[in-house]
C-alpha cells in the first residue's frame, strides 16, 4: 500500500543519494563486452539520517517510520537535488516537458521528464507529482487547471475535459516526488552517539508503482 504523505522535506534536505541503474556486461574470451541492462528505468537511493540535526527530528523520523510499518507502506520523497520539471536555476513553466501528440481521442497523457545529453535522451515517468503545481499548455497555449484539464496526483496523469486535436503537443512543467519505501525494518541509534554528531543509517529506496 502506498501513503500519499511526504516524508518531512527538511529532514530529507541535505540526505545523500541518486540515481542507480543495473547493466549485465560479460566480457568475451576476444576481450570484447557485451553490455545489457533489464531495467528500462533508474531507480534511486537515499539516505534519510543525514537530514537529521536535532533529537525533534530524530523523534519525526521514528513517528514517521513507525506509521509507516518500516519497509511496509509507500510514502512521498522530495529529492532536492532533482524535483522540478526545469532546471534549477529556473521556474516551472508549462512548456518544460514535451508530453507527446494528441490523436483527438486520448485523454490522459502521463507525466514524464526528459534528460538529455548530446544526441541521447532518457524519458523518466513521473508518478506523483505535487499537487497545485502542475502547470499545462496545448499548442503552446497554457490552459485552465480544474476546467481544462485536471491532474490525477496519485498516478502522474494530465486527463483533459476535451481530447487534443490530432498533432497537438502536449507539454507541461511541475514538482515532483519520488515514490519510496523504507529499506530496513530496523533504525538503531543512541543518543549519546546522536548528539556527537553520528547520524543513523536510514536507507529509502524507490519503488515501482
């Protein structure tokens, strides 16, 4: 089950982590590779005891873990290193992100953040965006949220009150969280040890939905 709550952002500010991918490689008796990867996604890694910096939020983190039933339920994580649809440095906008075409039936059109690198590019699913921040444009067009378009927040959707004309783009900019899961069913800390300054391991992990 998943528990559409954020896990508290100050807390995860400053927490490590990122991206991981899984690629297969066998070397060949020539010396030649073979390199294959069975995941068409990244999945990503933090560390959610960095972020602490006070017993009140070592007492957050537990309340939050125990509500959670440890590795049991989903929650919301805000990545600050990588949360918005534009780059850091800029602001949120509704032609960030390139949706796809509409056909003049399809409705629903799923979030996605493109990241590019010379001629390659790789399109991340975005399942749970924040709500109230998703901003969207048809043809360049920005429109109405909640009488144009609405936003399923639970699944990273854009469902449209009228289907987009044949050839129309859709594009959109927003926040985002990643959906996680606690990656042990045990934090271990003392507090003398807390307050010289070592912080427990508290690994999350990504989950697929």
């Amino acid at each position: 089950m998943f528990h559409e709550v954020r896990f508290p952002a100050n807390l995860s500010f400053g927490s490590v982590g990122g991206p991981e991918r899984r690629t297969e490689i066998v070397t060949l008796t020539n010396g030649f590779e073979e390199r294959n990867t069975p995941w068409a996604h990244s999945r990503r890694h933090y560390d959610a005891g960095v972020g602490l910096r006070s017993l009140d939020d070592l007492e957050a983190l537990i309340a939050f873990f125990e509500a959670r039933r440890g590795q049991l339920h989903g929650f919301r994580w805000k990545d600050w290193s990588d949360y918005r649809s534009c780059l850091p440095s800029g602001k949120v906008g509704p032609l960030d992100q390139f949706l796809g075409h509409g056909d003049g039936v399809n409705t629903a059109f799923p979030l996605l953040k493109s990241y590019r690198s010379g001629a390659e590019d790789y399109s991340r699913p975005i399942r749970k965006p924040v709500a109230g921040s998703v901003l969207v444009a048809l043809a360049d067009d920005p429109k109405v949220g909640g009488i144009e378009f609405t936003v399923d927040s639970a699944k990273g959707e854009v469902l449209f009150e009228v289907p987009p004309p044949l050839g129309a783009r859709v594009t959109a900019g927003f926040e985002f969280d990643v959906p996680v899961r606690f990656d042990a069913d045990r934090i271990q800390v003392s507090v003398a040890s807390f307050q010289a300054g070592d912080v427990p391991n508290v690994p999350v992990v990504e989950i697929r939905l």
